[in-house]
C-alpha cells in the first residue's frame, strides 16, 4: 500500500533531520524491509541507501549500482519518505535523477577531487533538487567551501553539510577523527548552511554511536545521516558500524535534545554574568602573551648578538614537560597544553626570526 509523500521542502527544513538507511542497498528485499522498519520507528525523516560505492582497494564490494535505484523509488512509494543517494559521476546524477531522488550527496572521496566535483556540478544545472556535501576525506576546509562554491555556481541554492570525521595517521579511537574542531569552524564560517552529523563513518563501530551523537547535539548539529540495516552482521559493506532500526529508535531516544538558546531571563542574566568573566579572563590572557613575545623578542636578540640559533630543542622539551606536569595538575589535558603552546611557540619562533634577520 502507497502512503502519502511527504514534501521535500517541509522535510528538508525540519530539525532535527534524520536520515537513515543501510550503507549499501543489497537486495529488493533488504532495501524495502529496512525502509519500512525505519518508517515504522517514526523516528526517520528520509531514506538513504549506497548504490554506487567508491572503496578504498579494490575487490570490495562497490555497489549494486543503477539497478538499485529503483528499489529506493519503491521503498519512498511504500513508505512516503524521501530518498537520498550518493553520487560521484555525471551519469551517475543523471541516472538518480530519472528515478526520482530527492536529495543527492556527494562523497568525502569526491569532494577531495575538484575536478569529480565540477562534473557532479555541471550535471546539476537547470535542476532543482537539495544536494548534502561531505567533507574531504583530509582535514582541508578550503576542499569542502569550495565543493560548496562549486555546487552554488551551478544554481544549487538548498546545500547542507554533512561531517563525517577526516581520515587521520595514528587515529585508533575512531574509524574516521571528528576534529570537531573543524566542522564548527565550517559551520560559523558558513552559518546558513545545514550541517548535519554522520556518526557511523566517524565510529566505524557501534558501541560508540551515541556518544558521538550527543556530541554533535551538544554542538548544535542540525540532525544526523546514519546507518541502519535489518541484519547488521551480515551486511555486504561496513558491518561493524550499522544498526538496526529499532536500535537506531533507542539511540535517538536517549539522546539529550539540547537548543541553542532559551527564553528564560534568569538563564540570560546568568550567562551574561559568565560571558563577561570569559571576556575579563581573555583579555588578561592576551596581555600575558603579548608580554611573553616581548620576553620572547629581548631572547631573540641576545641569541642574535651571540650567533646562537633560535630553535634550541632542549629548552623546548624542558617547557613542554614542565607545561603538562602543571597543566594536569590544574584539570587541562595534555593535548591541550601540547597545542597551545606549539601555537605560542611558533609565534615566538616568528618574532625572533624577524629579529635575526633585520
């Protein structure tokens, strides 16, 4: 039985938005059981499936490919919820097009490549239809405002974000890091833009789920694109990171739904009052750096008189240790201190270069 389609533009603008579906379409059957699942949890906003998938080596599996798309077709009939899919390739948007899709997504692996991202977009002109983008595998913004630009330039006006961590060297915790730091600088950079949270490639693993959602909650994320599969364990790609709908309904549930603000006076004058004390402290912060530079700048001439070199690597150490010995004890966590003051040292190092060569 048909249900009623839901519009895009009403689904496109709801918060938070939820998109779900398993990672790859397989089989007819697995894409409308877990459609109709999903549906039925009313948690869902919109369906998502991969029917082209590019994989990191070959042999793995790549996707159904074009004939998966009129599965989705059906499942939006059965279910009355837009899809999305993702796309990398001009015939590819052509082909999701002619079977109706509602939202398209471009890949971390194609927004890393502007010339895949051109192609998309030149495929785009004339049409009418949201498109999400994620970030680049590698933690480079100006990859992902371009994609952006690009997409825009082509008449593209409804554009949403999707983060899905970056790959990293060394990384263990998580399939792909989050560098949170980087969506939020992408999200104040761009603040009329969506940005919704894809903690499924971020995790790699299911155990972890929730506590990246929170986080992106916490951090005022507009919803989230995740994976969801009738029989996780089995799945043809990315198993470990797939849940069930049902599971997915519990997730959701126990999350905590935070806002960005509230109509509370109390609450105001009260963050108002903190907001100030934030202020006072930042300014007495940059008047303690600006006096350790000019510190920073007297060494520098002395090590010019002298023909000394301005990086002196055991001084280094003994300030770093020194740092994270005092700043655990004062509750700041190693990487902090560790980046904070490399930022400080490279301003110093800046400075006495100046001074050397003037």
């Amino acid at each position: 039985m048909q249900q009623e389609q839901k519009s895009i533009n009403e689904v496109w603008n709801k918060r938070p938005l939820i998109i779900s579906g398993p990672c790859s379409a397989e089989t007819e059957e697995q894409v409308i059981a877990t459609a109709q699942r999903l549906a039925a949890t009313g948690k869902v906003d919109m369906l998502r499936a991969g029917i082209w998938k590019p994989r990191t080596r070959p042999g793995s599996f790549e996707g159904i490919g074009t004939k998966g798309l009129p599965w989705m077709q059906k499942a939006k009939a059965l279910t009355g919820l837009p899809f999305t899919v993702e796309v990398a390739t001009g015939k590819q948007v052509e082909d999701a097009l002619h079977f109706g899709v509602d939202v398209l997504w471009i890949g971390a692996r194609t927004t890393v490549n502007p010339f895949s991202v051109q192609e998309v977009a030149d495929a785009l002109k004339g049409v009418d239809i949201p498109v999400l983008i994620k970030n680049p595998i590698n933690p480079d913004l100006e990859l992902w405002l371009g994609a952006v630009e690009r997409v825009a330039k082509a008449g593209i006006d409804r554009i949403g974000l999707i983060h899905r961590g970056f790959s990293s060297y060394g990384n263990t915790e998580y399939r792909n890091a989050p560098m949170w730091h980087l969506a939020i600088e992408m999200k104040r950079r761009n603040p009329e833009l969506m940005i919704i949270n894809d903690p499924s490639h971020i995790s790699g693993n299911r155990a972890i789920l929730h506590d990246v959602m929170q986080k992106a909650v916490d951090l005022d994320f507009d919803g989230f694109i995740i994976e969801t599969h009738i029989d996780p364990d089995n799945a043809w790609s990315d198993a470990k990171q797939q849940v069930t709908p049902e599971r997915l309904a519990e997730i959701l549930d126990s999350i905590v739904w935070r806002k960005e603000t509230a109509t509370n006076e109390d609450y105001h004058a009260a963050l108002e009052k903190f907001r100030q004390q934030i202020n006072q402290l930042d300014d007495e912060l940059l008047q303690i750096l600006s006096q350790r530079i000019k510190v920073a700048e007297k060494i520098g001439q002395y090590k010019k008189d002298n023909n000394i070199t301005i990086l002196q690597t055991s001084r280094w150490n003994e300030i770093l240790q020194r740092a994270v010995a005092k700043g655990d004890k004062l509750g700041l966590s190693q990487e902090f201190i560790t980046k904070y003051l490399d930022a400080v040292h490279m301003e110093s190092i800046n400075h006495q270069n100046k001074i050397m060569n003037s």
